[in-house]
C-alpha cells in the first residue's frame, strides 16, 4: 500500500466541485423558505432616532420587517461583543449608534427576493448624523469624535515591547535608516459572496446551514444574540466558496437564525458582490514610523517602531493583528535593543478584521523594506545582512521568550537567494553580482506577451531584483485558548473494514479535508478509500478551531492521530466497533506583557522567503513580476500539491495587494464596491512564473513534523517586489499599492518633472 502521507492525493471534493455538483450555500433550497434582504445603515456615523417600518410591513409578500427590537441579546463580536446585530432605538444605547456605512438596521423577510428587495427601500429612517473620521492619526487627536462612548481617546487596545537601551544602541549604530510606511486594506474576494439559509427542526433546534470558518464559534454567538443554550444551534457548513479570513467574523449567522426562530419558516438570502465587498472587513491599513540601527559590520544594534493599525468601528480581531504585527515589524531578526509602541484606532471606515497573514504581511513590509535600506547604506549584500541577523534555533525573541526549536528562517531564505543567483563565497559570505539595472525596448528578445501587444516598440523598460524573509505563528497566540477535537470509529470483524473519522475544520478551499484523509489513513495503516470523513455540523464532536492562524493542518493532525491510537488500543482489546475521543492541547502561550511586552506568544512558526524580479515600464509606472520563487518549510509536505497550491494562490492574492488592489473609502463610504473598479488579478496580472519550492525540516511539535504554512506565502512578497523596484529604478516605494499613477509618479519626481 502507497504511503498515504506524501503523496499527491485527489483532494476528496473535487470530483464533486469540477462537476458541479458540488453544493455552496446559495445553492441550497429548502420548502416554503423565504427570502430576507439585510438593510445596511448607509452612513457611516450618526444617532438612530426613530425607524419607520410600516409601509415596509404592508409591502406585496412581506411576512416580517425585524429591528433592534426583535433581538433578546442585541451584540456580538469574535472577540468582545461590542457591535449590535442590528442598529435601532428600542433596544441598548449602544445599538442607536451607528459607526459604519454597512451596519445593519433591519430584515425584511418576504416571500420573494425581489419582493424583500423592494421592500426594503421604504424602510424610513430618521438619523442625526454625527461627526465622521477616517484618518486613524486624527482619530487620536484630543478633540476628535469619540466612535465608542467607553474609548475616550478611541484607541481600541495597545501593546508595547521594551527590550535592551535604545539610546546607547543607536549610538553605536553606523547607519541609522528612519522611514514612514503605510499599507491599505486589502478586499478578501473571495469566489462566493455570503449566503446561508436558517429553519427550525422538528425537533426545535435552529439549524444555520451557511460559509465560516469556526463552526463552534459561530454557533456560540447565534446563541448568545438569541439568548439560547448553544444546544439549540446547529451550524452546517457545505461547501466554502473561499474565505481568507473573510468568514472568520459574522455576516448573515446570527441574522438568518434570527429571521427563522421569529417566522418559523426556513430563511435564504444571497449578498451580491457589492453587499458583500461593503459589508464584511477588511485587511487592516497600518502606519509604521520606523528608525533603524546598524553597525559596519552588519549587525542590527537597534529598532524602534510606531505603529497604528485602522480598526474600523468595532473590535474583530484587531487586537490579535495588532499582537502579530507588534512582532512581525521587528522581522524574524535577533535584534537586542528593541522599543516598539503599537495601538489599533477606531474610525467609522469599514471594520479591519481577519485576513491571510493577519497582521504579518503589513508588518514585514516595513521590517523588510528596513533591512533592504540598511543593507544599500551599508553597501552589503542584503542576503548577507539578513543571514547575520537571522533568528535561529537557541535566539531570543523580541518578546525574550527563546524562539521555539525548528527555527528554519536562514534555510528558506539560503534556497531563495540560490535560486535568485546568489553565491557563498569560500569565507562563508553571500553575494550575488551586481544586478545593473537594465533599459531595453519591451520588444526585445525577452518581452513578455502582455509588454509586446502594448505598443511595445516605444516602451522603456527596467529590471530588477529583490528578497525578503519571513516568519508567521502556527496556531492562536497570545494566550488564546486552543484546542483541538477527532474522534475515530473503528468497525469490522477479523480486520478493519471502515474508519470513520470526525474532525469539524473547515474546508474553504484549501485542502483541509484531504490532508485530514491523509493524515488518518497513515496513523491507522488503511487505504484512504475506507476511511469516511465526518465533517458537516456542530452535532459531530467538538470544536476543532477554526481554520485560521495556519494551525488546522497542524492542530487537527495531533488530534486525529490521538483518536487513531486511541481507537487502536480498543481495538487491540476486541471492542467492535472501537471508538475513541481525542482533543490535543497544545503549549499554552503567554499574552504581552503591558510594560515590558515579555512573552511567549506563539506555539511554533512557518519561515518563507521569497526572490522577485520585476519589469518596471519607466513610461507608464506599470510594474510586472516576471518571476517569483517562493521557498517555504512546511516541515512535512501531506500532499504537495495542495502545499504548491497555497503556495501559487498566495503569491498571485499578494502581488494582487502589493501591485493592483486598491479599496478606496471616502467619508466612511466605499468608492469601489464593484470588481470593475476594485481590481483583482486575473491570470495576466500575476507573475509571468511563479516557482513554489517545498522544503521539509520537520518541526519538533509537529504531527508528522509538518508545520502551517497557508499564510506564509503572502507575507514577504511586497518587500520583494518593493526592493526588486528599488534595484531596478533607485526609487524606494513605501506605500502601498504600488499602482501605477504611484509609481509614475515617483518617476516623475526623480527626473525631476
């Protein structure tokens, strides 16, 4: 029998899903369901005075209009319940208050969508608007509007880190680089916008059939807004349409199971596009002010960081992004002197939330545009300047915490920089020749398809190089409770003829499903065919966490190899069927603490490194990627075609951040609620190659060795494209996107035009 492990297995929906048969939520049809339209505030700060629904109630097919009124337990929130399920006087003075455009105000429940639809637009509301800020540094000012009464100065959460002596660690420096960095929000775009249906059982119980990303905790708050035992909750996942960190917070669960238990009727609905890009989080915009240290000899005496994340109107997760970026600003560098002040601000934009990287691909960008900087001041090569200063296995944290063994941040970025052209020479340093920034015809011998049909003739183009490093926690940091639940049944006679294996992670495209097939069918010796997954809802077993934090590989392989060994030892002992519960905890983790930010913050990590070589139209400020290798240790690859998956969709989602996506706010309302103008990349837009290398150190607390590394990927591909910019042009770009008029620009301004 083929080993299961290792090997390329067809991932278990995709017959289903290449045929279409697959089912998504707005797929699914129930009996006398109704349709709901959800009615967004559509201002973005202002007092709810009075909420009009009579003529909405009369409309053609309304069965129901619900408000604030309606909901027993009026809010809910990841991490703090601090926004309302739905805004409207005659419930809290918290739910009169609105702080963001896509706020919910009410349900419209009707026989028809169109019906709900029309509805909905004679709801009359009678509103005070109320001062709007979107700039999170004049959030901070003393007399700025306050967004929550309870944060008179809106700053949501804090950290800091104080490590070693700042001011005799930078007189020892050198070179000293200080720069402003600033990242936008980032749109998840995933393939299926929000959808879900809610009914009532026979039994009783509701049952939310919808896309998330945490079963167990999506039925915690549903039961919490509604006031009822979790029992009385079932959430159903089918299939995900995508996520990103996109399903991790609330959209439709609570509204939908609400709209059921007060109708007794099953209840649809179906976001559009634009609901959807107005209506959940985004990837947070952050502000780094940045003042680097470093001697001759190419050793990091000393950083100091500023940092500000954009919270939107309510909490999410931004404090845990925060928490990730207070490290991630500081690189995967053993760096002794250390000082970092870092806060998320409230404003009435659209709420930041969970995202690919949470918190790591902003962070980084400073971290490694700094290291890049420092290496050109220092005339280093700045593969040689990073392998100084790497974290490595034994190396303190910024927190001082000892990194957790399996620290493989040199290895990735060593095979990136091999890869990229560099050498090390026969004293051990790393160097790669000099890189002279070329301007040729885009209509030479190497021009691409999409450079030859512009006109190509009349383009001037520069080349150019770049690397960057990174490193991501595996599994909830900080303290956060992580766990992980399995469950195995074994049945047969003489020998086992069928396992069933239960472990509710969620599945949104990623691979989840098969990696779980995988790891089971290697830790009780059987064929992957006779192993059937139980995957669905909330009833299986118990919470497996969500599938975030690149832990779910990681956490749910401990847990199921636990429920194998323990289904075999009962089988072992004659028990038919054998049946055995397991739940993995893994080390506990430690939050900062609030003077010093001591800490021991993640169970383990991921390490990326990434080379880019860029074309840069001198003319126009396009930028293209012609190559990206991205090398990443996933300590034991499951299946490396998954693993070269994440690998390729991360990279294209990151290049996409870093060249292309710009979600425009102005005033607290969203410019670009429309794929037209809130531009993906398509399949001319990513780099002309992408060459995803596997390495596979295995990780000491590891299932299998293996580590998370969905994320990884994303992380340092703007620092790569940045540099590789700055080596083909001499311009350093420290905002992102850089988009074209970005880039121009700065062209502009260095021919002095």
């Amino acid at each position: 029998m083929m080993r299961a492990v290792g090997s390329t297995l067809s991932r278990v929906d995709v017959v289903d899903k290449v045929a279409g048969v697959a089912q998504y939520p707005g797929d699914i049809d129930l009996p006398g369901q109704l349709w709901m339209k959800v009615v967004f505030a559509g201002i973005p700060h202002a007092q709810i005075n009075a909420l009009n629904v009579d003529r909405a109630r009369a409309a053609p097919g309304v069965v129901a209009v619900l408000t604030a009124a309606d909901v027993p337990v009026n809010e809910y929130g990841l991490i703090i319940p601090d926004q309302p399920v739905l805004c409207g006087p005659g419930s809290t003075p918290t739910a009169a208050h609105v702080r963001w455009e896509a706020d919910q105000i009410a349900l419209v429940v009707a026989a028809t969508k169109a019906q709900a639809e029309a509805a909905a637009q004679l709801i009359e509301v009678d509103y005070t608007p109320l001062p709007v800020i979107t700039d999170p540094l004049a959030a901070l000012a003393p007399d700025a509007p306050r967004i929550h009464a309870n944060l008179p100065d809106n700053v949501l959460y804090s950290y800091r880190i104080r490590r070693g002596h700042m001011e005799s660690a930078f007189a020892q420096a050198d070179v000293i680089v200080e720069s402003e960095y600033r990242t936008h929000a980032q749109e998840h775009a995933y393939l299926q916008p929000e959808a879900g249906l809610a009914f009532v059982r026979d039994d009783g119980r509701i049952e939310v059939i919808i896309a998330g990303q945490w079963m167990h905790e999506d039925r915690q708050q549903i039961a919490h807004a509604l006031g009822l035992p979790e029992e009385q909750i079932v959430v159903r996942y089918p299939a995900i349409g995508g996520a990103f960190g996109g399903r991790e917070d609330m959209s439709l669960q609570i509204v939908l199971a609400l709209a059921a238990w007060k109708t007794g009727r099953p209840i649809k609905t179906i976001w559009s596009r634009e609901e959807s890009i107005v209506g959940h989080h985004k990837r947070h915009p952050f502000i780094f002010k940045a003042k680097w240290g470093a001697t001759k000899a190419g050793k990091v005496v000393a950083a100091q960081m500023d940092v500000i994340s954009d919270a939107g109107g309510y909490m999410y997760t931004s404090n845990k992004v925060l928490g990730n970026a207070l490290v991630a600003c500081l690189g995967p560098y053993d760096i002794p002197n250390v000082h970092v002040d870092a806060r998320t601000v409230l404003t009435n934009n659209c709420p930041g939330g969970a995202f690919r990287g949470f918190g790591g691909p902003q962070g980084h960008f400073a971290a490694e545009m700094q290291m890049t900087k420092l290496a050109a001041a220092l005339g280093m090569d700045p593969v040689e300047l990073r392998l100084q200063n790497v974290l490595r296995d034994g190396a303190l944290l910024p927190t001082q915490s000892v990194v957790p063994p399996g620290c493989t941040a040199a290895e990735t970025l060593e095979e990136a920089a091999r890869r990229g052209g560099w050498m090390q020479s026969a004293d051990g340093r790393w160097q790669r020749a000099a890189h002279a920034p070329s301007i040729q015809s885009a209509a030479g011998p190497q021009a691409s398809a999409r450079q030859t049909s512009l006109d190509a003739s009349r383009r001037r183009i520069a080349t150019g190089v770049g690397i960057a490093v990174c490193y991501k926690n595996v599994g909830f940091s900080l303290g956060f409770p992580e766990h992980c639940y399995a469950k195995v049944e074994l049945y047969g006679e003489a020998e086992i003829e069928k396992a069933v294996v239960s472990c509710l992670g969620a599945d949104v495209g990623q691979g989840a499903h098969t990696a779980f097939l995988q790891i089971a069918a290697d830790a009780l010796n059987l064929p992957p065919e006779r192993i059937e997954l139980q995957v669905e809802h909330t009833d299986i077993t118990g919470s497996s966490g969500s599938a975030s934090a690149s832990r779910l590989t990681f956490m749910a392989g401990h847990a199921i190899q636990g429920a194998a060994a323990g289904a075999l030892q009962e089988w072992q002992h004659e028990e038919r069927p054998a049946r055995c519960e397991f739940v993995f905890h893994p080390r506990p983790t430690t939050m900062y603490d609030p003077e010093t930010g001591v800490a021991d913050p993640s169970v383990t990590y991921g390490y990326c490194a990434q080379y880019a070589e860029v074309a840069v139209d001198l003319d126009t400020g396009h930028v293209e990627v012609t190559r990206l290798v991205s090398v990443n240790d996933v300590g034991k690859a499951i299946n490396p075609q998954l693993v070269e998956g994440q690998i390729e969709g991360a990279a294209a989602q990151a290049i996409g951040w870093t060249l292309l996506e710009n979600f425009i706010q102005k005033d607290g309302r969203t410019l670009t609620p429309h794929l037209s103008n809130y531009l993906i990349p398509g399949v001319l837009d990513i780099a002309d190659v992408i060459e995803p290398v596997i390495l596979e150190i295995p990780d000491p607390q590891g299932p299998l060795g293996l580590r998370g590394m969905a994320e990884m990927p994303m992380i340092p591909t703007a620092p790569a494209i940045a540099a590789a910019i700055h080596n083909a042009t001499g311009i350093w770009i420290d905002q992102l996107p850089i988009v074209p008029e970005r880039m121009w620009t700065a062209l502009q301004a260095q021919n002095g035009a």
